[in-house]
C-alpha cells in the first residue's frame, strides 16, 4: 500500500484556528474573488509584517483624543472597557516606538498601565485585514 499518495481537501470555514491546525495551504476569498492564497508560513509571515501592542489600564480611559492623536500613524487603534480595565489594541509597523509612546503618555494622563505587550498577528488578523483593507467594507457581500 502507498501511503505516500497527496490528497487535497477542501475546507471552507470562517473558524481560522480551525484552519491553522489542519490545513497546510490557505486560499482566502473575499467578496468572491480570490484576495490571497499561500502556505500557512507564507501568510503567516505577510500577517506578520504589522504587530499588534496591547496596553492594559486600570479604570476607565475618560477621554481617548490624547491617545488618538499620540498614535496618528497607527494602522488601527481599538479600545474596549471590561471588568475595571481598559485594554487599548494598537495595529502598527513601529511597535517598540507606540509602546513608548503609549508609556509616555500614561505619565501625562496619569494611568495606570498593568501591562503593554506584543502579539503575533494571526491567520484570523490576516483576513481581517485582507478583507477590509479598502477601508469600504461595510458587510456587503
């Protein structure tokens, strides 16, 4: 018996873990249209040309304009409250340079930051990005 015989399966799902534990080749199509296609390490390493910095601050951040104007040049900026922290996802290519700025400016404003780390960015930031990367997406199909 010849085990060594190639076999495709074909996969279509939006839970992306799910694909990179079991898939070795990744084609995503976006408004029907092929947007990227590539080994997983190939588009690993295209998400990986941005970082994500995560900040996490006690309370409540009142007034998020200082911190939308100290990081103009990032790629994405999200803040969410939950459970008494403010956790603050910034989308960036200079990570080390919006991490100090971030401390920087939780002098002046007087936070308290718990934490502020980088993230690899996932086959699931990818498609994010590939999708909405007109900037136009508004869930049309």
């Amino acid at each position: 018996m010849n085990w060594e015989r190639k076999h495709t399966i074909l996969l279509s799902t939006h839970i992306l873990p799910e694909v990179e534990v079991t898939c070795d080749h990744v084609l995503i199509i976006h408004k029907g249209k092929l947007a990227a296609s590539g080994s997983l390490r190939e588009l690993e390493e295209q998400a990986g040309s941005q970082s994500v910095i995560t900040a996490e601050i006690d309370g409540e951040i009142e007034d998020i304009e200082p911190l939308r104007q100290k990081l103009s040049d990032a790629i994405r900026l999200e803040t969410e409250y939950a459970g008494g922290v403010t956790r603050v996802k910034v989308t960036t290519d200079n990570p080390i340079e919006v991490s100090q700025r971030i401390c920087a400016l939780s002098i002046v404003q007087q936070w308290r930051i718990r934490e502020v780390k980088p993230q690899k960015q996932t086959l699931e930031d990818l498609f994010v990005r590939i999708t909405s990367e007109d900037g136009k997406d508004n869930g049309e199909p």
